[in-house]
C-alpha cells in the first residue's frame, strides 16, 4: 500500500465515524410531536360573527341500518329553505344563528391521537368518505358556509368522551389529529326540528263542527259509495259536543274520544313531505279548484286521490280513506283528504327517497291486510307491529282550505228607527167628537184617572226615549258591523295564507293519527246506562209474598188466606141482593149531585118554584 492510498483510507474512516457519530447524536434526541403547538388554539379563529353562516349541512350514519343521511339548510331566493327534503320551506333563522353561535370560539382541548388508523376508535371517520370501508366509527359532519357557499367551519364530532359531560372527541376534515373539545350544540338532522311542525296551526276552542265523512270509492264508476257522515257541533268552546241524529233516550257522545280527536286537529304533526306537480299547486292556489291534465292525474292516484262525481254529477276530490271537514268561529273549513298508505324508514317518510319501493311495499302491505281483515268486524285494523322494527307506517293527507262566513255567527240586525208620533193639530174631526165625548166614570174616580193621567208619559216623550234608546243602538250596530267585516277579510286573508301554504305539497302523517281523526260512528257515541229501579220505588216491578223479585215471567201464586184467631171486628159476607138506596139525611151538609146508573139512567125532578 503506497502513501496515497494509506491516507485516503484514513480519511475514509474518519468520514465514516463522523457519520456514525451523527447519527447517534440525533436518534439520542427526543423525537418532536406534531399537533400539540395547536392544543389551546380555536379550530377555526377567522369565524367570528355568527350571522355570515348562511347555510348548514349535517351527515350522519346509521351503523345499525347502514344508512347515510344528509340534511342541509339554507338561505335561498329570500327564504329558508330545506334543499335535502324538496326545498320545503324551513323555520330555521333562530335555529341556524344558534347552532352557528354555539361553534364559534371552539377550542382544541387535549391531543388524542394523530394516527388515521385511530379514526375509527375514537368516532371521527368521515361519513362521505367513500374510500374508507369501515361501516364502524364514522361521525357527524357538520359544515356551516357562507352566502358565497365558502365554508366557515368543517368539523367531524365523533363520539363522547367517557366521563367528561360536554366533550366530544372532533378533527377537521383536513386534519387527521383528534382533540378533546368542549361543545355546547344542540346539532339536530332531524326534519321536524327545522319546520313549523304544527300541520293546521288550529287552536282547540276555536273548532266549531268536525265532519267525518267515511266512505269507499267505486274506482270502475269513479263514485263515492258506502258513505257514513258523523257531523259534530257546537255553538262555543264551553259547550259540550253535539252529535246529529244521536237518540238521547239510548245514547250519549264519547267524550273522551271526541276530545281525542280535537287534540290531534289540534296538534297535527308533519311526518314527511312531497312536492306537487306544478299544474296542481298553481290551480290550488288562484281558484282553489282542480283542473287536472293527463300527467297530473296519474301523480294524484298515485297518493290515493281521484276526482269523482256526487250525487248531481259534480266532479269533486276524493280520496281512499274518506276525509274529515273541520271549521272554525273564523270562517275557516279545512279539508282533510286521507290518502294511500305509506311504510317505509323515517327517511322515507320524510322525503320519498326509496320512491317506488316503500309504494311497493305500501301496495303489498294494503292487500295482505285486505285479505286478512275480518270481513265480519269492518273495525278491525291490521297491526302496524307486524312490520319490520325498521320500517314505520304512515298515511297520504291532501289539505285545502275555504271561507265559510256562516262559522262567524250571525251577522248584526240593524234596529228599526220609531216612529215619530202624530201632531196634535192635525187631529180629525172624529178624534175631536171622541174626545168631548163624557167620560162613563163615576165621580168618585176623577182623582184617580187624573193621576193616571199623570203618570202616563205623552207619545211625544214617549218617541224621544224611543229615539235615544235607537241611536245608542244604532252605534252599537255600526261598531258590530265593522268588527264583523274585519272577521270575514281577516279569514279571507287566514285561508289565502293557508292555501299558499297547502297547495304545493303532499303532507305525511302517522298512522295513529289518521285512526284518530278517521273515527265511525261506532266510536264516538256509547249507550246510556240506566239505573235499575230498586223494589218499592216508582217505576220497579210489582212483588207479591210468592213473587218478591217481581219476575214479571213467573206467574205469582195465588196467595192462601189464613183465617184469624180472634177477629177484632166480625167479617160481613157480601150480599146479593141489590144494594138499598137510603135518603140522604136532613143535616146541614150539602147536597151531593146523585150518581147516574149505568142501566137505568132517572131524570132529576125539577126544582119547585116558591
């Protein structure tokens, strides 16, 4: 080995032992941890004002039926709307500045974990993650955007911490470190929890009459049979419910059952929505009429409602289930079409989105009931439990509205104005002759007449308290008359309102109240139990010593007199003979009429003369 190559080998060594030494230097240091500079910092510290929050979506997953749901709110065409149902109208202001409040200023508590791997643990897959296949761990999505659609908060809210009320384990969804995080939200994907879920806004005592009109549709002849109409009434919300035609000697009204049905009128919930075809929602709402074409009428049947023909051969809205008419002391008369009947997942009632298959399974469910209800008992329903636990049962309703000025009480009578009485000076020559005529009194009643006189007010005074009393009245009928007018344009203006409301959708309600609202007859009326008479009193069946119940089906024998010991007074045995007419007495007392004999009818001697 020459010079040159001994030294370029120590060198060699030398680099290679600083390296060496190097290395060993840095894997004794401790190894720096991304993600805990953030512990203590906001998610998001540029969202500062609640009210740039515009728009809301949140997704959730349902491991238990492997459903993905996405429910999004927003601020379109200046209104709340619900894009993910159909772009129903949504009652979410308050509830979006709430939500949105309730995320601004959210900070990172302690770090958990900065593994992707550990997602699934702790919550926090994301549920539009189509590329991860775990079905287990995903969490809720919650996005907030602005007008723009940019968004100002992106936050995965995996599951609970365990013991420590109020934290959640959250990422970002651009981040893959899980922190602690304290929320106070209130974070809903629920449908009703952003709409006005009162279907009729109608209040119990302002309910007047409820129709229930029950019938079946001969789809052949399109013509309303087997029709049972039960008309409910009252004059105000204090009296009790009447039924028409109801026997009063036999039967009384199911008051529990009638206010039961009030109740749901009153508080009718939303369940789920559909939209309309446009050719119906815009004839709704100009003249509340249906002018149906081909297309629109195949949507129509397709929910359980046709158009039909009376009695007179009018065309009229009918549906599958009968309907029920309910007015109030406004003038407003809502009705109440039930339609097809609808089971399917909560999703599905809400927004239809298994379509033709919760309809097919609807269809199927319709006619193994009908073929196993109990044709002698038309009473009897199918059991909604025997449905799958997932799937719910609920029914089609159309709602229109009208104005019905009847509802709003009589209308004010105006009073009828006095007549003013005659004058003096144009008396005539016969009331002159009249009044000098003597008067056919006795002198001792002069006095008397004159007082009377007196006293009696003349016409004159008598048409001046008359007019008073008609002009006070006159105001008081003017007032009622402007009240009234503002009753009639107020409802008028009610049921415009409501028909804007009603005429673009389907609504969904559940199948217990449908069966509420839809009572028969049967239902709403019970027998009058009448108290048994007990023995003795007026009305309570005849006893005898043989027959002390008084069976009227048992003959009563015929009693056995025993005679007595020691008779106080001796027994007469009844004569034969004709009974002896003696004279009346010559007594004070007064003559008694004689009674007339049926066989031999004697004439009264005339009375003698003085």
């Amino acid at each position: 080995m020459n010079e040159t190559t001994r030294t370029l080998t120590y060198v060699g060594i030398a680099v290679a032992a600083l390296i060496a030494a190097f290395v060993a230097d840095r894997t004794s240091q401790p190894t720096v941890l991304t993600g805990y500079e953030n512990v203590g910092e906001e998610f998001y510290p540029e969202f500062a004002d609640p009210t740039q929050a515009r728009s809301l979506r949140v997704v959730s997953y349902n491991e238990d039926s492997a459903t993905l749901k996405v429910f999004n709110v927003e601020f379109k065409d200046g209104v709340w709307k619900i894009p993910s149902h159909h772009d129903y109208p949504a009652d979410a202001e308050a509830e979006l500045a709430e939500t949105a409040a309730s995320v601004v200023g959210v900070v990172r508590g302690a770090l958990e974990s900065r593994r992707k791997s550990d997602h699934e643990r702790f919550g926090v897959i994301d549920p539009l993650d189509e590329s991860n296949t775990n079905l287990k761990g995903r969490g809720q999505r919650l996005t907030l955007s602005n007008e723009g659609g940019s968004p100002l908060v992106d936050f995965i809210i995996g599951k609970a911490v365990p013991e420590q009320a109020g934290e959640f384990y959250v990422r970002k969804v651009d981040e893959d470190s899980v922190y602690r995080t304290k929320l106070k939200i209130d974070l809903s994907s629920e449908f009703s929890d952003w709409i006005e879920p009162d279907l009729l806004k109608v209040e119990r005592d302002r309910l007047m009459e409820i129709i229930v009109n029950k019938y079946s549709i001969d789809e052949g002849k399109r013509r309303i049979v087997n029709r049972e109409l039960s008309t409910l009434t009252r004059k105000k919300s204090t009296d009790p419910w009447e039924l028409k035609g109801l026997n009063k000697e036999t039967e009384k009204v199911n008051t529990a059952d009638v206010n039961q049905m009030v109740n749901t009128l009153d508080d009718l919930k939303i369940q789920g929505i559909r939209p309309k075809p446009a050719g119906i929602a815009s004839e709704l709402k100009k003249s509340g009429q249906l002018r149906l074409n081909p297309v629109d009428f195949v949507d129509l049947q397709s929910k359980g409602f046709i158009l039909a023909s009376d009695p007179q051969g009018n065309q009229q809205l009918v549906s599958n289930e009968g309907e029920v008419i309910a007015a109030t002391n406004q003038g407003v008369v809502y009705s109440l079409y039930f339609g097809e009947i609808f089971t399917g997942s909560a999703l599905d009632i809400e927004v239809g989105d298994s379509g033709k298959k919760a309809d097919e399974k609807s269809k199927e469910k319709k006619e193994k009931s009908a073929d196993s209800a109990d044709t002698k008992d038309p009473e009897k329903k199918a059991d909604p439990k025997a449905d799958d636990s997932t799937l719910k049962t609920s029914r089609y309703l159309f709602v229109t509205v009208s104005f019905d000025p009847s509802f709003l009480g009589d209308p004010p009578q105006k009073p009828v104005e006095p007549k003013k009485p005659a004058d003096k000076k144009a008396k005539t020559s016969d009331d002159k002759k009249e009044a000098k005529k003597p008067a056919d009194k006795k002198p001792a009643d002069k006095k008397e007449d004159k007082a009377k006189k007196e006293e009696k007010p003349s016409p004159e005074a008598e048409y001046e308290v008359a007019l008073k009393k008609y002009q006070s009245e006159l105001k008081t009928y003017e007032r009622q008359v402007k009240e009234y007018d503002e009753k009639v344009v107020k409802g008028n203006e009610l049921v415009q309102q409501l028909n804007e409301r009603f005429a673009d959708w389907y609504y969904v309600i559940s199948a217990n109240s449908f069966e509420t609202l839809r009572m028969s007859r049967k239902a709403l009326v019970e027998p009058i139990e009448k108290p048994k008479p007990e023995a003795g009193k007026p009305g309570a069946p005849k006893t005898s010593a043989t027959n002390p119940l008084g069976n009227p089906k048992t003959p009563a024998k015929t009693p056995v007199k025993k005679p007595a010991k020691k008779p106080a007074v001796p027994v007469k045995k009844p004569s034969t003979k004709p009974p002896v007419t003696k004279p009346a007495p010559k007594a004070t007392a007064k003559p008694t009429a004689p009674k007339a004999d049926a066989k031999a009818k004697t004439k009264p001697e005339p009375p003698k003369k003085n």
